[in-house]
C-alpha cells in the first residue's frame, strides 16, 4: 500500500527510496518510489529506479512495465534501455535485450557497464566468446574496471586458446577482490 499522507517532497521521497534500495529494503523502497511518482509522475528516474526494485524481487513484469513508463517519458534515456535488456534477459528475450543494450550503448556509448552487460549476453546467451571479449575490453577501456569484468575477460581469453592473456586477468580479478574462488579457479586451471 502506498503512504497516502506523505508530506515530504518528490526530492526527500526519491532520496529516501533511493536509501531503501541501496539498503537492500526493496520492497520499502517500492511503497516510497510509488509515492514519489505520484508526487511527481513525469520523472523518468523514479520508474527507472522502481524497475529495478522490482528486478531485485524478481517481479519482472511489474519492471517491465515501469521501466516501460520510464521509456516513454524520455525515449533517449539510456539506462532505462539497458535496465529492460535485463529485464528481457530474465524472461529469455534474448534478441530483444541484445538490440536493446545496443540502443543503450548508442545513446551512452561511454558507460562501460553496458558493454558489460551485453557481453554477458553474448557470452552466456550466444556463447560468442569474441564478441563478448570485445565488448568486456570496451567497458575496462571506459573504465568500468572490477573483479567479475576482468574473470570474464579471462574466460573468453581462454576459450579463444589465449591462456597466456587469460592468467593475466584472472590475476588482475584477483586484485580486486582476494576472495574471487571463480577467478582462482580459473588461473589455476589455465595454469595447468
């Protein structure tokens, strides 16, 4: 149910779902990004960032369609079209979520996360090791740069026979995070 008596502002309410989110209080977060959209219904962050509650609980439908309100209020809003390539993904719309992370990459073409995610795609979905090494080197070389990007990388690097280049991520992985088993197991596989 929705905070019906809610005096505080669109800004105040959009900040504190924002907190709830980043808490892990998802289903709080929703009850106040519903409020602050009926505070302000033409923001195109606030159906956005509901899309994503909704993705946290598996509600995929219900993202879709706010990611969808989202889409129709600013048809260039980059994130939002990689939020519902996720969403597709979820629901096995594959092809759909690839022609939408490239939507999102020509609208931001500098967001190294939506590399990232489409060579997931390409990686789990098409198992098209290239494509996805290309489009991991492209989110490290926009500086999108973390543990789970750089075992990918050295995933791809190994399955395309490249087991020199592939240690060399999994170490650099392993830099980031110390406790990444995947990234361990991996170099000591190619090690081997």
């Amino acid at each position: 149910t929705l905070i019906a008596c809610d005096s505080r502002s669109y800004d105040e309410l959009y900040s504190s779902a924002l907190l709830e989110y980043q808490n892990g209080n998802y289903s709080e977060a929703v009850i106040i990004y519903k409020t602050a959209i009926e505070a302000n219904p033409n923001e195109r962050k606030s159906y956005n960032d509901l899309a994503a509650c909704y993705l946290k609980l598996d509600s995929i439908y219900e993202g879709l369609r706010s990611i969808n309100k989202s889409i129709d209020l600013d048809s260039n809003y980059s994130k939002a079209y990689n939020l519902k390539a996720i969403l597709y993904e979820k629901v096995n719309r594959f092809d759909d979520a690839l022609i939408l992370y490239n939507k999102a990459i020509k609208l931001s073409p500098d967001l190294g996360s939506f590399y990232f995610n489409r060579g997931r795609l390409f990686f789990d979905h098409y198992k098209d090791y290239q494509l996805a090494l290309d489009d991991f080197t492209s989110a490290i070389n926009k500086n999108y740069e973390n543990t789970e990007v750089y075992n990918f990388r050295g995933v791809c690097k190994s399955r395309l026979d490249r087991e020199d280049q592939a240690i060399q991520d999994y170490t650099k992985s392993i830099q980031f995070d110390s406790a990444n088993a995947y990234a361990f197991r991996n170099r000591s596989t190619s090690l081997e």
